[in-house]
C-alpha cells in the first residue's frame, strides 16, 4: 500500500499529521539540504517522539516522496494552459522556480515518475493539452523530451550556485581566478574552438539560457508535432 493510500493513525498525545510532518521536513531541507532530514530530525522539529513518525511514514524514501509531491502543489499551473506549447513552457518554468525554492527538488528530480495526487495532476494537465493534436505516445516523447531538457538545465543551475556558495566565489570572481590558467592553456594553439568562445561568445546569466534552450526544445517538438503523416 502506498503511503497516499495507507491511513494516518490518531494524533495523540502531540497532534500530527502528515501535512505537518512533511512541512517540517521540507523547512529542514530547505536549510540544510536532503543530508538535513531524517525521521529523528524531524519528530525532533515537531516536539514527538521518533517512533510516532513511523506510524505516518515507513521510511525516509516515502518522507522524500511526499516531500516531491508537496513542491508538484508548486509547480501545477493555476488553471489549464491554451495551448501545448504553453503547457510545456509553463511546465519547465515552474519547475525551475520550485528548485531554485527549494534546492534539494534538483536531487529528486528524474528517474521514476512521481506518483502521488499533485504529480499526477500536474502530469494530466500537461498531456491533455497535447492530447488532440498527436497519438498518445508521440505527446509522451515529447513531454519526456522537455523534461529531460529542463531537468539537466535545473541540477546544472542548482550546483552552480552550491558550488558559489562552497567556494565563496561568484561566476565572475571564478573566472577571473581561473583567468590566468585558461588564458596559458588556450594560448598553446590546442583549442581553437574553446579560444573562439572565449573571446567572441556572449556571456548569459542562467536565466537566459535557460529560456533559449527551452525554445529550441519546443521548436525541435513543433516539428515532430507538425510532421505530415506519411
């Protein structure tokens, strides 16, 4: 039975519930990453006892599970997109802004589809706006497709920042102090192509590149979408 299916037990003699426990879960993973909960950790948060957890969630893969599904409450769109492209973009936007809420989403992100009620609403509403204009498994590949893209784009995004932060340098600063090396290595005639990029490529902030990439993404599915059949 899964844990959306399994029924929560009394909330006696501290009142608890699963709402409240995943809340303290994701409060301590927004501070201190997925290494930051465990069951103890948060019945510690909530003033309960660690073995009263157990009663709600079996294990910490279920507490992540829900935890993933509270943030697809994020993510789902406020009412139905016009259209598919919409549906994809607002999908891919969404997404990125709940991982830059919550950082420890990018870790969970991929691998096998989430299952609880939020994910899969947020699944039905982006299917159903490709629903009439392809077969069904052409509007998976395509949503598939998308989310590969913007899930790589995200976890590249998330550990630039960690990585700021471990560092205490800012992309700038971090260039600036590899300068030096770089500057040597492509002075050696090795890597023309990187010397080009360098020197004549335009510098973009995340933002930036990410809604680039994202329009390629959609442009490369409209092609599939709009492809004669034969």
């Amino acid at each position: 039975m899964s844990v959306w299916d399994r029924p929560e037990p009394p909330t006696r003699p501290v009142p608890l519930d699963r709402e409240r426990i995943v809340a303290a879960a994701i409060a301590l993973a927004d501070d201190g990453g997925l290494d930051a909960v465990s069951l103890r950790k948060v019945a510690a948060r909530l003033n309960a006892g660690p073995m009263r957890l157990y009663g709600y969630i079996s294990t910490k893969q279920e507490l992540f599970d829900l935890m993933v599904d509270e943030v697809y409450a994020e993510i789902l769109p406020q009412e139905q997109p016009g259209d598919w492209r919409e549906a994809l973009r607002t999908l891919a936007h969404r997404t990125r802004h709940a991982a830059l809420r919550h950082e420890w989403l990018a870790d969970l992100l991929g691998g096998r589809p989430a299952l609880g009620p939020n994910a899969l609403a947020v699944g039905e509403a982006t299917l159903a706006a490709l629903d009439s204009l392809t077969d069904i498994d052409t509007a998976m590949r395509a949503v598939e497709t998308v989310g590969a893209y913007f899930t790589g784009a995200i976890r590249r995004e998330i550990a630039n920042l960690r990585a700021e932060r471990a560092t205490g340098l800012s992309k700038h600063d971090w260039q600036r102090a590899s300068g030096p090396h770089l500057t040597g290595m492509l002075a050696t005639g090795r890597f023309p192509a990187l010397t080009k990029a360098v020197y004549d490529g335009t510098d973009v902030d995340a933002e930036a590149s990410f809604e680039t990439g994202l329009d390629w993404i959609l442009d490369a599915v409209a092609a599939k979408l709009t492809r004669p059949q034969a």
